[in-house]
C-alpha cells in the first residue's frame, strides 16, 4: 500500500476509519487534480522531469520483464533442505579476501588450500582486502555468500570460491569453524519457509543473469583509458557531495535519485568507452544518465575503489541500455503495470504545480504556501468542486477501506540497486476532509 511506504502528515498518521478515508480523499483529490490540469502540467514540466518520467516508465519496464522470467520455480528437493536446515542452524567464522582482480582471486585460492598460515599468505596478497566475520542466516546480505554458507556443503578449514559478488568484488573465502543453534519445532517451521522463499529467489536471479547474459552476448565494453580517467576525476568530487545527502530528502527536481549536473564540455565529444566497436563519447553517456542514474554496486563506496565501481556501474547502465531495448521490442511498453507507474508520478508532479498555481493565482505568499493549514484552507473548495465534477466516474469500496489495516510508525521504502530507488512519491499534502460524500458505493 502506497501509504505505507512514506511518511504520512500528523493528521492522517493513525489507522481510524477516520485516518483512513483522509488518506483516500489525499489520494483521490491527488489524481483529480492531475487529471484537470493534464495540459497545463505539460506544458510546465522541465526537461530533466520528462527524463527522470522516462527513466521511471523504462524501470518499471525492466521490472515486469524481470518478474517474467522469475515464474514458476519448483520447491527444492528434501535433500537439499535438509542440508540447508541443518547449515542454517550455524553461526560461521570465516574469513573473506575480497579483490577486484579475478587472477589475483584464483591465484589465493590455491595458495589456501596448500598454505595455513594467513599472515604468509597476506605478505604475498597485500593487494587483497582480509575481513573476518560472523555469519549467521539472514543477517548476510549477499546472497551469492549466502548461497555457499547455508545451500552447499560446508566443511571447517574449507576454501569456497572465487565467486563474483553483487558488488563486482571477487570472494575467496575459508571457514574457520562455526558454532550451533538448537532451534524450537515452531522456529524450524519459519526457517523452512524462509529457506523455500529464499531458494526461489536464488533461482529467479540465476535465470535473469542467464537471460540477460544472452542479452549482452558477444557485446565487449572497451574503456578510453584518458577519457575515462579524467570523466572519474571530474565525477568523483560531485558524486560523493550528492551521495551524501539523505534519502528521505528525497523531492522531484532535487532528488538524490537524479544524477549530478557535470560541466564535461571539455570532454564532450571525446569517445570515453566502445560498445562492440560502436564509440559512445562523454556527452552520449551522459544523456543516458539523465534518464538512468548511475548505480553504484554494494553499500560503501570511498574514493579510492570510485574508478573500479565506476566502470561497473556503466557497465550497468549499458546492460540496462539493451535490456530496455528488448523490453521495447517485446511490447512491455504498454504493460498496464508500466503505464500505472508512470502516471502514479506523473500524478503526484501534476498536483504539486496545480496546488503551487492555486496557492498563488489566490493571492497566497510563497512561505505561506508551504503551510499545511494554508494549503487545507485554501484548496479545500477547489478539491469539493472536483470531486463533484467526477463524482460520477468514482466507485469507493466502503468495507475493503475499513478491513486495510495501516501502521502508525513512519515508513520510508528504499529498493536498493535501482536507478529510481524511491518506489512511490511524497504523501500529497492537499486535504484532511475525511468525509466521503462524493462518488459511488462500490459492492
């Protein structure tokens, strides 16, 4: 539910009939006033809107193609369960070496399984990141680990790996030793329908990276060694500024989401990757970004990898490139879900100007018009007369509303690893009316 996933006003943060129908007047007045003012929105929308509406249209896209091939996964087997129940039950030590270099990672994986001493083999691998960490089911977020620990068999001073993490990272690593868990017959049934969930989705992303692999077949990315560096040297400064400000700050025009504005004249029209001998120069590229911010793989990111994420993360944009045009080419362009996504923020931009362009043609200051109580006072006559005006094409389902259940703690919603992270606009500050004497009762 849209409301569940970003915060709510004080005056509507409850879960009373009352609180809910606030919700839906907020939510319907949202969509008729967008709908009333379609063509004025259009005419005012910038072009960096269109773009990030774009981006999101081709997001959702990618979404249902992706949800596609995720169908239809056959449980697993009782031998493999019973393996992954018994393997979730530990608490593993283990010690992960983590590079960006695929031979580097090969190259330690043999040197472990002939040499125990780690402070012998780190003179030899200083170029390699060490952590040592405990790793319990669940509170690891890579799945690929994941999969390894708790999925496969585990033996104690076994090495596992080099496996290719998420975050581009290739994982070499060796398990110290573990201690167990006894678990209650109620704690074992949640873990068996945890390990189901989770070895679906295990099966979904293999599948996607088999059909996107096949996508990408024999398109080799090539690298501008100069340009590069110097588009890493002019990004990197502006980058991490915008990174550090807060999601939940998160608006239209100053998003986070949106990728920072570069002065690149300079490099411009220098060619900064190939595509299968097809050059892409820095201004190509850049116009992509503005329809598709760059995603940076794994959670931390510091200056010193920026250059190896940097490449993965055009890497993606490209991959993501061919993606959206076999989704085009398949007809998801007009997938209902997509075209919903799509006017769900197209909807919520629309009502903010309309509101700002009510709010001002009735005389009302710009500070004023940010105070709530000014914005109820003033639109509460112009959302009436819209609902009236469309009360004949609005059904309202009574008793589904009373059964929705809504939490009363502030939520903010965060898919990581998208280019559009935020899944549904800001909570529409536009009425606290609960009355719901417009439309028609739906059985």
């Amino acid at each position: 539910m849209r409301a569940e996933y970003t915060p709510r006003p004080a005056y509507c943060k409850g879960s009373t009939n009352s609180d809910k129908q606030i919700i839906l007047n907020s939510f319907v007045a949202e969509k008729l006033m967008a709908l009333d003012n379609e063509k004025y929105c259009n005419e005012k929308m910038t072009a960096k809107l269109k773009k990030q509406l774009k981006g999101r249209f081709e997001q959702a896209m990618r979404i249902e193609f992706f949800k596609d091939i995720s169908k239809n996964f056959n449980d697993i087997d009782e031998k493999s369960l019973s393996m992954a129940v018994s393997n979730v039950s530990r608490e593993y030590d283990v010690d992960i070496f983590k590079t960006f270099q695929k031979k580097r990672a090969f190259q330690l994986s043999k040197q472990l399984k002939v040499e125990s001493n780690i402070e012998e083999i780190m003179n030899h691998f200083s170029d390699v990141a060490l952590i040592k960490e405990n790793i319990q089911w669940k509170n690891n977020t890579d799945w690929i680990i994941a999969e390894s620990l708790f999925f496969e068999k585990v033996v104690k001073g076994g090495v596992k790996g080099p496996i290719q993490s998420d975050s581009g990272h290739w994982l070499v690593f060796q398990i110290k030793g573990w201690k167990s868990t006894v678990r209650t017959q109620s704690e074992l049934d949640v873990v068996i329908a945890d390990i189901k969930k989770f070895h679906r989705s295990v099966l979904a992303r293999k599948k996607i990276k088999i059909q996107v692999s096949e996508i990408m077949k024999n398109r080799l990315l090539k690298f501008n060694g100069d340009v590069f560096k110097n588009y890493a040297e002019m990004l990197k400064p502006v980058y991490f500024k915008s990174r550090n400000k807060i999601i939940a700050e998160a608006l239209w025009e100053n998003s986070p989401e949106s990728h920072p504005s570069l002065e690149t004249d300079s490099i411009g029209e220098s060619v900064l990757f190939t595509l299968n001998n097809e050059p892409w120069t820095v201004s190509t590229v850049e116009e992509l970004i503005s329809s598709h911010p760059l995603v940076f793989r794994g959670d931390v990111l510091n200056e010193d990898s920026f250059d190896h994420h940097l490449r993965f993360a055009l890497a993606d944009l490209m991959r993501d490139y061919y993606v959206t045009k076999h989704c085009y080419e398949r007809g998801y362009d007009s997938r209902q879900s997509v075209s919903e996504e799509y006017q769900l923020w197209f909807d919520n931009y629309c009502s903010g100007v309309a509101k700002f362009k009510f709010l001002v043609d009735s005389g009302v200051n710009l500070e004023e018009a940010s105070h709530t109580a000014t914005v109820h006072k003033y639109l509460s006559g112009y959302i009436e007369s819209l609902q009236q005006k469309y009360s004949d094409q609005i059904y309202i389902n009574i008793d589904l509303l009373k059964d929705i259940e809504t939490t009363t703690i502030d939520m903010f919603a965060h898919n990581q690893g998208l280019p559009y992270a935020v899944p549904v606009p800001p909570f529409p500050i536009l009425t606290a009316d609960s009355r719901l004497d417009y439309g028609n009762i739906l059985k």
